[in-house]
C-alpha cells in the first residue's frame, strides 16, 4: 500500500485547493477565485474530511474554534461556497446537507503532498515519512489546521490531533514534526503553556521524527528554529536552516523562520530577501505575511508598516496581528489616536475582554499615551489572562515611559523563562534608547549576540 503524504494541495471537479497559498483556483484557467479567510477555512475543513460527514458541532470547534457564533453563521458560510462553487442544495455536486447533523464534501477528491510543478526529491522518500494509516492522516491534517491558526487555542488543538495520529502511527514522522512545532509555537502565546515546558516537549517530538527520518526536511527546520530561538546557538542553527532549504526550496514556513534568524543577527537585506521568498510561496498566508510586518517593525519604517498591515486586515479584518502591527505603525509615525484604536482591536481580537480594551481607550482621552501605558501595566497586574504574557512584550511597555527598573525587572525575567521575544532585545525599536545601558549588554551576551 502506498503511504499517504500528508497534502498540501486538493483537486476536485474543476478546482484546485492550494492550502499553502491558501488560494482556490480554477483548474482550466488558474484564475483565483475569491473566498474570505473564513469561507477558505470551511471548504479547507470539508474537502480534507471529503466523503465523511462532518457535524456541525465539529464545524464549530474546528473552524470557528468554539467562539460564540451563532449557527446562522455557519448556514450563511455554506451558502456563500454553494454560490461560488456554482453549487445546488437540491442537486449537489459538492455540498450536501445532512439535515440534523452536518455537511458532507460529496466531489471526488485527490491530494497532493507537494505543490505541483515543484521538482522535489524528497518524493523518493514518501513511503518513510507517510503514513498507511487514513485516521492517522485525518489527525494528522487536523492537526495541521490548527497549527496554521497560530492562537493558543489552535496550537493545544494541534497538539491532540498530532498525538492522536502518533497514536494510531508511531512511525508517522511528520506527526511528530507536527507536535515538535506546535510545543515550539505555543511557548510564543500568552495564555500558553510556557517555555519551560514546552520546549522539553518539542525536542523530545523532534526526537522521535529523526529516528524515523533523519532528512525529512520540516524536522530539520524545527530543530533549527530550537537551536536559534531557544538554545541560542546560532550558528549550528543557519547549518540547520540551510540544510532543510536545501532538502525542500518550496517550504514557506522555513524561510519565513530563517529570515526571523537573519533579524535577530541584524541582517536585515539577507532576512528581507527570505521572507520576500516565503511570500512568494504563499502571498495570502497571514501568517507569512506577519513575518513582514515584523521586518517593517524592526527596521522602524513606520510608511511600510502602516500600508503592509493594512493590506493583511483587508485579507482577514478579525486577524489581531493586523491591527497589531498597524498600531505600532501608527505610533512609530505619532499618529496615536489611530494607534490606539488599533490596539484596542487587536486587544479583542487576541481574546481580551472588551472592558480592557475600553479602558486603554479612556485613559488615552484623559492623560493621552503615558496613561494608556501605566493603564497597561495595572493590567498587567490585576488581569486573570495577562498572567502569562510575556515578559519580554511587558517590558515594552515601561520601556516607553522611561521606567527603567520596571523594564530590567520583566526582561530578567524573560531571561528566566527563556522567552522568544527576548531574541530580538539588540535591535528592538522601543529599547534603542536603553543599549549602552550595562545591564541591556550583559543581557545581549548572555543571548549571545554580541
């Protein structure tokens, strides 16, 4: 039996799901037809589940995640894929309703594992890192699905799946890469667990995936990002880094991690031209396009960034990132009533409650930014599910009102606790002011990044 390798692509009946890109497209013309993220989402879900029914109560803590959407949601989701598909709920060619219980993708489907027309020749080695197994595969993608949400929830979503495909395959490795990157991320997010768990548990995973396939490219580019992000061993990471481009040119999410590397060493041209790769690959991919806004933010370009998080809201208006990024943009350029709002939005779109939101917005009418930074730091201290942001993106926050006690306090701590954002202290916008400082230095060769 020939192992199943895990898709990347779906074609069915005219179409082509391309889930990297996260684009759909007309087979006969290769026109792209338009679908909003969550429309995307949806047919991604049923299409990968093609030929089993798939209640509405799965639908909504898959896609929807279990927010607090109402069923019309969903019924108006189907209808607009119905539309676009060109699709009848009488005569279905693609969406059949199961009245009482769910939907069904009824159109035959193949899968691909690599994009198509990408020479690659890690195809020879399909049977070593596939699986045989059709419910390791289905965890497997579900896993994957989640993974690509990059929210705490997703990620510990991700991990179940990953470890129920495991379950069913031990030898699967890329569940195992799977469960390495999600353990990895979820050090990254606040209400997550934290680094000095998650970490142990990724390099275990990573573990188990090169004893099955020491040349499987994707474990090569989680053990990298370890080496860099969270052993700080810099260089043995750019071999790691490079070893998996050259296992697998075509992979997004390496580039896009290398070119993070790259800024975190300061160079900025070399990093700008591997995330303008992993753009490339995948141009409607939030989350590549987050590592841009990132590289705008750094180098400060407040211009660049304000137009580049525009354009990831206009892709997905609900993607906190977005309004993130934009409000640094519109605080780097003093337009503070804008950043503000922005990060009011993002705030809520990240899952705070409205009221913390509301309260940086009052404080910014009365005392402008200065109270809308102390307004933080009491949240901070007084907020249930502030309890695990990181220390590193606290110690911005009094970093901007000249607090330099308070600053060193919560960056000794992401020292502590080995957190991510640490790696990007040297050339953080907001700590510029602060690098001579004697304790700012020992923190950078501590990092290694003298």
């Amino acid at each position: 039996m020939q192992a199943i390798i895990p898709s990347r692509e779906y074609l069915f009946d005219g179409y082509r799901l391309d889930t990297v890109s996260r684009r759909l497209l007309r087979v006969s013309d290769g026109e792209v037809v338009s679908l909003t993220p969550k429309a995307f989402d949806l047919l991604h879900y049923l299409v990968a589940n093609a030929g089993r029914t798939v209640s509405k109560d799965e639908i909504f803590e898959s896609v929807w995640e279990n927010s607090a959407v109402e069923e019309s949601n969903l019924s108006q989701t189907i209808f607009v894929l119905r539309k676009t598909l060109c699709d009848s709920k009488k005569l279905p060619k693609y969406l059949l309703t199961i009245p009482g219980t769910g939907y069904q993708f009824v159109s035959e489907v193949t899968s691909s594992g690599e994009k198509q027309g990408i020479s690659d020749p890690r195809k020879e080695r399909g049977d070593r890192r596939g699986t045989d197994d059709p419910e390791a595969y289905r965890s497997y993608v579900r896993g994957r699905f989640f993974w690509n949400k990059r929210t705490s929830v997703g990620l510990k979503k991700a991990v179940e799946f990953f470890e129920k495909a495991i379950e069913k395959d031990p030898k699967f490795a890329n569940a195992y890469t799977g469960l390495a990157d999600s353990y990895r991320l979820l050090a990254d997010y606040y209400e997550a667990s934290t680094p000095n768990i998650s970490a142990p548990k990724a390099k275990a995973a990573l573990s188990q995936t090169q004893q099955i396939d020491e040349q499987l490219a994707e474990a090569h580019a989680s053990l990298a990002y370890a080496q860099a992000f969270y052993d700080w061993d810099w260089q043995t990471a750019e071999t790691s880094f490079r070893s998996s481009i050259d296992l697998d040119p075509s992979n997004a999410t390496t580039r896009q991690w290398y070119g993070e590397y790259l800024m975190v060493l300061g160079r900025f041209d070399e990093a700008r031209e591997q995330i303008d790769r992993a753009v490339a690959l995948e141009p409607e991919s939030p989350t590549i396009l987050t590592a841009l806004a990132a590289y705008f933010y750094t180098i400060k370009d407040s211009d660049a960034l304000i137009a580049h998080a525009r354009k990831l809201i206009k892709l997905d208006p609900t993607y906190a990132y977005g309004h993130f990024y934009l409000g640094f943009g519109y605080e780097f350029a003093e337009m503070y009533a804008r950043a503000i709002d922005s990060f009011a939005k993002a705030a809520i779109y990240f899952g705070e409650p409205e009221d913390c939101a509301d309260e940086l917005k009052r404080a910014y009418k009365i005392g402008g930014m200065n109270a809308v930074w102390y307004k933080r730091i009491e949240q901070y201290a007084s907020r249930p599910h502030l309890k695990d942001y990181p220390s590193y993106l606290k110690s911005l926050v009094p970093a901007r009102l000249g607090d330099t006690e308070m600053m060193f306090a919560f960056l000794e701590q992401a020292l502590e606790h080995r957190d991510r954002g640490l790696i990007y202290v040297k050339y953080e916008p907001f700590l510029s002011m602060y690098r001579d400082e004697p304790r700012m230095k020992a923190i950078i060769r501590e990092l290694g990044l003298e």
